[in-house]
C-alpha cells in the first residue's frame, strides 16, 4: 500500500499538545495506516520556544514547562521509533528552495523552510493550524502541487480529498 | 566531565559501532549517551502527571491563552 505522505508543520504539532481545537485531525493521520507523517527537525525549536514563551508570560510554571517539554519530546521520540513520524533533516537544497518561496509567496523565513521541507520530501498535504492557514496563499497549493489543510478542517474533508 | 569505562561484550561492541558506522552517532561514546538519555527520560516521564497526549491536552485546557498557537499573530506591511 502505498502511503500518503503528510507534513505536520510545527503549529499543528503544537495542536497535538496544547490547544483544545485542532488536534482531532493531526491525530487521525498519527494512528491512519494510511498516512505517513513528517515534520522537520526545526519544528523542534518553534515548540520549545513556544513553551518558554508561556513560561515568560507565566502562562506556564517552570515545572509544568519543563513537564511539558520533557513529554513531548519522549512522545515524539516513541513516535519515530513505532514509524508513525519522521523528522526531516535541513540540508542545503532545502534553504535554497526555502528562498525561493520567500521571493515567489512573500512568506515568512519558517513558513518557507517547512514548505520547503514538504515538497522536496514529496507531501501530498501540509497540516498548518488556522492562523497559517489563512497566511498561506492558494497558488501554493496550484503551482506546488500540495494540498494546504488546517487543523481547523474535519477528518472527512482530508478522507474526501484522498478518496479515503 | 567525568571519564567512565564500560564493560562490553563483543557482541554490544559490535552493535555500537555499526550504530556509529551507519552514521547515527559519532562515536561509540555519543551512543551510549543517547542510551542513558533515554532512561533519563523514561524515569523523568514517572514524575510526569500525565499518561497519554489527550491527558496533557486536557489539562491545559481550561487555561488563559495568552498566546494562540506557536506564535503572536502579526502583520507585516513591508
């Protein structure tokens, strides 16, 4: 069977842990035979600063920071090892590419390294919370031939686009 | 940093350094730290108050957000 493969950019990442809405649809994909999921590497930082960021606001305690990132960082780690996430490298082909969306979408640094990341790892589909949703332009979708979902959107949506 | 020795059968010798050979660490000493790393976390993962994500989620749940998502919502013009 082959899979489809999914990139979870790090805010719907972020949806597996923290927010109440968004996390259904990043779930299905994680437990679908179906699906193969992929992040980069850097989604790593974006969700450790995010953590220090609420911990700065006292948003969060030091300890339940520090909880916090110590579970996601083992649930990711079981993650890889049971094969239902990969962690894309950042190699230099990708920052080229990277580059070349900032000039051609007007996209911000990150946003472009995790497009970047997903269609030379060849996704058929990026997971992006809404905020990035509504950020992201529709002609990616047209000119780089990958489909933009957010977290927002419901299982039958992504089952209807892949005729699941 | 401390220096420690290990004791090593052939066979856990040979295992690490394929693991080094294969390019996952860059030396039979990066490989047993990621090991120890590990349990580290396993024992960590004990003082944790949570068992599963929907838990953590749970948790957070009834939380003042101060920040949405990974990132303040902004606007650039230029």
């Amino acid at each position: 069977m082959k899979k489809i493969k999914v990139y979870l950019e790090s805010s719907a990442l972020w949806n597996l842990y923290y927010e109440e809405k968004g996390s259904e649809l990043v779930e299905y994909c994680l437990n679908q035979p179906q699906f193969e999921c992929l992040t980069s590497i850097w989604s790593q930082l974006e969700i450790e600063r995010g953590i220090k960021k609420r911990e700065n606001q006292n948003e969060l305690t030091s300890e339940e920071a520090e909880n916090l990132q110590i579970f996601i960082e083992t649930d990711n780690s079981q993650l890889i090892n049971k094969k239902k996430l990969t962690i894309s490298p950042i190699l230099d082909d990708y920052i080229v590419t990277a580059k070349k969306y900032i000039r051609n979408y007007n996209l911000y640094a990150s946003d472009a390294l995790h497009l970047a990341s997903a269609t030379i790892r060849r996704c058929k589909s990026i997971l992006v919370d809404d905020y990035h949703f509504k950020r992201l332009d529709t002609s990616i979708e047209n000119n780089e031939g990958i489909k933009i979902f957010s977290t927002a959107q419901k299982i039958e949506d992504l089952k209807a686009q892949f005729s699941i | 940093m401390e220096v420690a020795s290990v004791r090593l059968t052939d066979e856990e010798k040979r295992f690490l350094e394929q693991l080094v050979m294969d390019g996952k660490f860059a030396s039979i000493s990066e490989a047993l730290k990621a090991g120890l790393y590990e349990l580290m976390r396993e024992e960590k993962l004990k003082t944790i108050p949570w068992k599963s994500r929907s838990e953590v989620r749970k948790y957070f749940s009834n939380r003042k957000k101060i920040t949405k998502g990974l990132e303040v919502i902004h606007h650039e013009e230029d």
